[in-house]
C-alpha cells in the first residue's frame, strides 16, 4: 500500500479524532443524556453463567430524535472517559477465554464460550461485531478491572452505525459488574449529570448536529437516596421535597433522634435550646419548628413537647448523647468541656 492510499485508509479515523478534539463548544447540542439501562433477565442470565450475582448496565447516549438529513444525531465517538465502579469490592467482568476485546464479542462464539455475552465492553451503536462494527479505541484507551479511561469511536463513520435506534439511542458501553449488591438498581434516566447508585466519572460524547460536530460532556455522580423515592437526596433538599432543619445534607426524615441534640452536632447547647422552645407547645408550636424537630423534641414520646420534655432538656443541657427519645436520662454523660454553660436557664417563672 502506497503513502496516499495509506492516508486514504486513516482519514476517517483522523476526521473523527479532530471532531473531537476540536469541535466547537457553542453549538446547540441535540444530546438529551446518557441513559443507563438493566432489565432483570440480563443479570439472571449472567448470574447462571458466572456463578456470582452480577449486574448488566448499558450506557445508551439518548437524543431528542432520529438521524438528521445531514447525519444530525449520528454518534461519531466517546472519549475522556474516567468511569469507574463507586464499590470498591465491585469489578467488571472480563472473560479469560477466549480472550476479550475492548469491543463488541461475536455473538458466533456464544455456543462455544456463553459468558462472552456478558462481556464488559464499549461500542458505538452495537452490541455483536457480527453486524459489522467499526468500533475501535484510541491509543489511551484502558479497560481496568473496576475503571474504563480514555476513547472509543466509529472509525468508518460512513456506515452511520452511530445512528440513534427506535428509541432514539445508540448504544456506548455494556457494564457486567461482579461483587454489587443484589437488590441495587443502577437505572438512571437520560441527563447530562446522571445520579446513578453505581458509576462515578464523566464521558465526553461527539457527535453530529446540524450545525457540525459537537461535544457534550456527561457527569455520574452516585446517588444518595437515603429515603429510597429514586431520587438524590441534595436534590430533595434543593427542590423541597424533603427538611433538611439541621442543615446537615441529609433529608430529616433520615435522620435519627439523638435525646436533645437537634442539629446532631454530637452534644445539646444553646444551638439546641432555640431549637427546642421554639417548638414548645404555647400552646401551639412555632409554624417554624419543622416536623422532624417536633418529633425529636418530643423527649418523652407522649406526642407534644410539654413540661416533662422541659425537665428532662434541663438535665441532658450540656451533656453529650447517644440514646433516642425517649431513653434520654439513660443517655446522658458526663459534660461537654465548652465555654457554653452547662446549666439551662429556667424557661419559666419556676424551674421544674
């Protein structure tokens, strides 16, 4: 092969790597996310296969529609990728034999090796290289044991095998990911910051637009659900849905009563005393006090905050506590070493 038909060979490859490299920033992405996808059969397939209980995510980029006239939608590569396993006792599967590749298996090899089929890999818009794929890796590319970095692309776009499916989406990775618990569910809806309870990292996607090639950059971050409604919960917080009334990240519906120490900072002070009057029943509660501080100021359990939530909030002033309400006198210790008094001033005309 001569040097010009040696370029002619590698031009596509060079198309796409500068598409990504240098593809402006400014145009309008037609990008909706990333979507991860499981389905129950994959993972009891790959779970009789690899004797483990094993999880199947697919990472599908997700557009607004289908291929454009001017292959608007159609994936040209995937790269800058730094995703990795948030478990650090989960790994990817990776079959020792046949040896596997980075791409996608033949599915003409499953009667002879069936876990190929849960092999980890990447793509660009395929799941058998029988069909065909023109999937191949950048030089940095790495599939580690729990981490996947670098870049993957189509490296003969003109077969537009980077074309969104039926449902709009082109197929970028398959995850078979050993060692996560069983009842985990890592689907996540398509966006550009993906809550996922299993992937961190970022991938950058290029592909088409009408306007050229066009980069979009794809954020996972692990998603705290303390509360189990599938949502994280700093977007709880953010968007109302759920109290966070001692400012502490966590949705109060998570967090524990600890006897008297109302924004957890691990002892009862003054902090906590404008906390506990102000849901004092007078006789009614403070519109401010949240339901998570009446409920912990509730020292006694009897269903009000009252005099006897009073006495007891007088004895643990100052002190550190561990126990819930209402064991509160079992819990308390000795006194914090503080400049804060340790001694509550009477709320009333009479101490109680």
């Amino acid at each position: 092969m001569g040097p010009d038909e040696d370029i002619a060979m590698n031009l596509p490859r060079v198309c796409v790597l500068l598409a990504c490299l240098l593809a402006p920033g400014h145009v309008q992405a037609d990008l909706i996310g990333i979507q991860l996808r499981t389905d129950p059969l994959w993972d009891d397939a790959a779970s009789a296969l690899l004797t483990a209980d094993a999880h199947v995510v697919r990472l599908y980029a997700v557009f607004d529609g289908p291929a454009g006239p001017n292959n608007e939608n159609v994936v040209l590569a995937a790269f800058d990728s730094t995703l990795s396993v948030a478990d650090a006792a989960a790994a990817f599967y990776q079959t020792p034999a046949p040896p596997g590749s980075d791409t996608a298996p033949s599915s003409d090899l499953f009667a002879t090796y069936p876990a190929l089929e849960w092999d980890t890999f990447v793509s660009v818009g395929v799941l058998d290289s029988l069909s065909g794929d023109t999937t191949a890796v950048f030089p940095d590319f790495v599939m580690g044991i729990n981490t996947i970095t670098g870049g993957w692309y189509n490296s003969y776009p003109p077969n537009h095998q980077g074309a969104p499916d039926q449902d709009f989406a082109v197929v970028l990775v398959q995850l078979t990911i050993l060692g996560l618990p069983p009842d985990v569910d890592a689907a996540a809806e398509p966006d550009l910051l993906v809550h996922n309870p299993v992937l961190d990292g970022t991938l950058t996607v290029s592909h088409n637009s009408a306007n050229g090639p066009i980069n979009t950059e794809v954020t996972f971050t692990t998603l705290v659900d303390c509360n189990g409604n599938g949502i994280d919960d700093q977007i709880d917080i953010d968007e109302g849905t759920s109290e966070d009334s001692n400012r502490n990240d966590v949705p109060d519906e998570c967090d524990d009563c600890i006897c008297g120490d109302l924004d957890l900072n691990g002892r009862v002070n003054l902090n906590d005393a404008v906390t506990f009057f102000g849901c004092y029943w007078l006789p009614e509660p403070d519109p401010n006090c949240s339901a998570w501080q009446l409920e912990c100021s509730d020292l006694d359990q009897d269903g009000n905050v009252s005099l006897s939530d009073y006495a007891t909030f007088a004895v643990i002033y100052g002190k550190e506590m561990t126990l819930s309400p209402p064991q509160c006198l079992d819990g308390a210790r000795s006194p914090v070493q503080s400049p804060e008094p340790t001694r509550l001033p009477p709320f009333f005309s009479e101490e109680p």
